[in-house]
C-alpha cells in the first residue's frame, strides 16, 4: 500500500511540472491572439481647391457696341447707320477724331453685335476709299451718298428727304458704275442714325465726289 502511494505521488509531481511547461506558452498564444492591431497611418490632408473663376470678358469676344443701333463698337463715332429691312444693320463708322492722317474709317452689315461683312477688313487709314456725293433733286428734295467699290462691287449708303415728309435711306449694291442696281435694302422707319458733330460733318465732306452718280445720279432699282 505504501508503495502505491509513493507512486500516485510520483504521478502527480510528472502533471504538475507537465502543466507548469506549457502555460507559459499558451498564455502567450492568448495575447497575441488578443492584442489590439495597431491604428492604421491617417491620410494626409488635401487642401481645397478653390473653384474656378470665369474671366469677367471671354478671350477674342467682340468689343462692346457703343450704340444698339449701329455696329459701330464703343468710342467710334456713327457717320451714318440704320436697320435693314430684313433685320440686318448697316453702319458706317469713324473713329474719335479721325483725319486724312490718322485714324480709320470702316462701312459694316450683318446682324447686332456680329457683323458678317466689314470693309476694309484692316480698318486702316481709309486713304480714300470712301466717297461722298451730294444729292439733288427737283422740288427742294435732296440728300447725299457714301459710296466705296470692293472687288468691282460698289456699295452706295444713301439718305434722300425733301418736302411733303419724304424720307429715303437705304443701301444700293451696283456692278461697279452700272446704271442699275443689282439689289436694294431699304432702312427701317425711325431706324436711321446720322446725327454726326461738325467736326466729322466737315471731314466727310471733304471726301472725293462718286463721278458716276455726279453724272447720272443713284443707279436705278431693280
């Protein structure tokens, strides 16, 4: 009997140190296993962008017109303009000041603000391109013409008035000298802009004379 006790003891004492050799080590297992992951890196901050501003002007927009009823731009002087029947405008413009040596003189059609047609194209010094022709007519019924050629094609901007309340403006477009118009455009009623100051009154009128409308006066119309 004593002799199986000695071994019970000797049983128990082989556990116990079996036990004490591994707790160690799955205690350790346990907090690995439980450890908390470390907080993933913040990501750095991304200043705002601000929004972009649109330029207050886009680039290469037309000037502003300085008069709703010319095509002249803003700062240029009206010699003379009107709304077409049909709706486009024809304005004949001059720059401040303008004279035989400086500054420019430019005839322009199309609708507001985009003018499909313009001459000179340059708007250089006008160098006698443009002229200007007084009208005559019977019974106290007058007027005169601007007139320039642009590849054999003559353009004559004209105004007529005289008694009993006759007012005529309009645009002729010739075959250079031909007696007769190919077309005509007749200005608007309560459309037409002329009043120029003296100073440019006297400039227009120092312009060459049309030979051709001296002679035989407006080409007919169609």
């Amino acid at each position: 009997m004593k002799s199986a006790n000695l071994l019970c003891v000797a049983l128990l004492t082989v556990l116990a140190g079996c036990n004490a050799a591994t707790a160690p080590a799955d205690a350790g297992a346990s907090a690995s296993e439980t450890e908390a992951a470390p907080p993933a890196p913040m990501a750095a901050a991304v200043p705002a962008v601000p929004a972009e501003v649109a330029p207050a002007t886009a680039p290469g927009a037309a000037p502003a017109t300085g008069d709703a009823r010319s095509l002249c731009a803003a700062g240029e002087d009206i010699v003379l303009s009107c709304k077409l029947a049909g709706g486009q405008l024809a304005s004949l413009c001059a720059s401040k000041g303008v004279s035989d040596q400086a500054g420019y003189v430019y005839f322009a059609q199309g609708a507001a603000g985009q003018p499909d047609y313009v001459f000179p194209a340059d708007k250089g010094v006008h160098a006698k391109r443009f002229k200007r022709t007084q009208l005559g007519f019977a019974g106290n019924t007058g007027g005169y013409a601007y007139s320039f050629e642009d590849g054999g094609r003559k353009r004559i901007f004209y105004a007529i008035s005289g008694e009993n309340g006759l007012e005529e403006r309009g645009l002729l477009i010739a075959n250079g000298d031909a007696a007769k118009a190919d077309s005509v455009a007749a200005c608007e009623p309560g459309s037409v802009v002329d009043d120029i100051d003296d100073t440019l009154f006297k400039f227009t009128r120092g312009w060459d004379r049309d030979a051709a409308i001296d002679r035989g006066g407006l080409p007919a119309k169609p």
